[in-house]
C-alpha cells in the first residue's frame, strides 16, 4: 500500500495491542484527531467522534487527558481512535490485555456492536472464551503455522475428549482413581486440591455412569457436573500444554 492511499487507508482501522493516543489531547481531542485523518467534514467528524465516545463508553471522561484514565479506559480510548473514522475492516490486536473484568466487558460489548454493524473484524486474542463470544471464523496460529482453521463448532469437532466431568470430593483414596481410570472411554483422570476431574473419549452417559460408581463405592461428594470441550481444550491440544517464553 501506497503512503498516500487514502481511499484505502480510511476503510480501515487498527488497533495495536499498545496504547497509542497523543498525551497533551484530552479523550474527547484525541478521537476527533484521529478520525479527522480521514473525516475533513467537520459536521460528519463531530458526530462520528461522539458515536465512538458512545460506543466505548467514555462520555464521563471526554476533558480528560490519557494520564488520568485508568488502563481499562486507556484501552477503550485507544480502540475509539482507531475505529472513529467507521472503516470497513478493523484490525483489533490483543485489545482486553490487562485491564479489569468490567473494562472488558464494555470492550467486548463495543466489538460486537462494530461487528453487528457491517464491519469485518480481524481479532487476535490468547482468551479462548473471547474467540467464542465474537468471532465467526477462527484460525489457531502456533509459531506462524495455521494449525486448524473453521467455525468453533467445527474446531470442537477436533478434540479427543467428548466429556469432562468435575466432581468436589475430599480424601479420594488413590485405588479409586486407579479404578476409575480403566473405566470404558475414559480419556485422563486427574486429582487436585479436593478436585477429581474426568475426560472420556466419547460417550454421552458418562455422568450417570460415573455418579453410579461414587455411589456404589459410597463415596461422598458435594459437587459434580458436566462440560462440554471447549475452544480452550482444542487450543491446547493442537498447540501442546508446555510453557511458552
């Protein structure tokens, strides 16, 4: 692309996982500079300013500068300045990294909005539960290589396990885990700080049947249910459960 390719450049929008906004303007200043790179009309720039205060919900802090705002709406600044300008296709990268479970919300709510809107949006993100919320089409990336790429019912369609149960239960003696383990489709057994958690390969009564053993042995728990695989789990079964630098 050309550094005079305007035309191209006001359909779209990125938005950089570092905070990116001019310190010496106030909320309300930096969104009218930015969306002005593209908007000259200044009746139209005034009003998609506004829209983006909205969106992000930064009505109650337009006279502030970047320094007074707390890094949730630091992020939420940032994604209106990169967005104001209303573009077609929008580049969000890692936008709810650090910042608070309500900063996140709101953020996630604005892109669903941008989403329901008309625009494309290209999402990078490492929270798998955010991928499910808003994204269409997902593509796992591990070390610049697409492993899997499709709807997430279809990615979920890729894990080994069909089940995972999760029982609270104390002082689970070691022979029944051992027991447990040789039980028909069952995928992995794991025990943990009061917590017995079983993945089965495949099988859709495996609550029942697990809940008949606790009994049969007497075994007491106070809590038990069922998942279904998630994002997450495909993630880390493709991408490998080790640490990364």
């Amino acid at each position: 692309m050309k550094p005079d390719a305007y035309d191209i450049k006001a359909k779209l929008g990125v938005v950089f996982q570092d905070v990116a906004v001019l310190e010496e303007l106030t909320v309300e200043e930096n969104i009218d500079y930015f969306c002005g790179l593209y908007i000259k009309d200044k009746k139209k720039r005034k009003q998609y300013s506004e829209e983006a205060i909205e969106l992000v919900a930064l009505q109650e802090f337009k006279k502030f500068y970047p320094k007074q705002l707390s890094g949730g709406l630091l992020r939420r600044l940032n994604i209106a300045c990169g967005i104001a300008h209303k573009p077609k296709l929008i580049f969000l990268d890692e936008p709810t990294v650090a910042v608070d479970p309500q900063s996140r919300n709101n953020i996630l709510d604005g892109i669903k909005k941008l989403r329901d809107g008309g625009a494309t949006i290209v999402y990078t993100t490492h929270y798998m539960e955010e991928v499910e919320i808003i994204c269409d089409r997902v593509i796992i990336l591990d070390k610049g290589k697409v492993l899997a790429s499709g709807t997430t019912d279809e990615l979920k369609e890729l894990a080994k396990i069909e089940e995972k149960v999760t029982v609270e239960v104390k002082n689970l003696e070691e022979k029944y885990i051992k027991t447990i383990q040789t039980m028909e489709s069952v995928h992995e057994v794991s025990y943990d700080g009061n917590l017995l958690i079983v993945t089965y390969k495949k099988g859709k009564s495996n609550l029942i049947d697990l809940m008949d053993y606790l009994k049969k042995e007497n075994i007491k728990y106070s809590k038990i249910y069922l998942d279904r695989p998630t994002l997450n789990d495909v993630f880390l079964e493709l991408t490998g459960k080790e640490l990364r630098d």
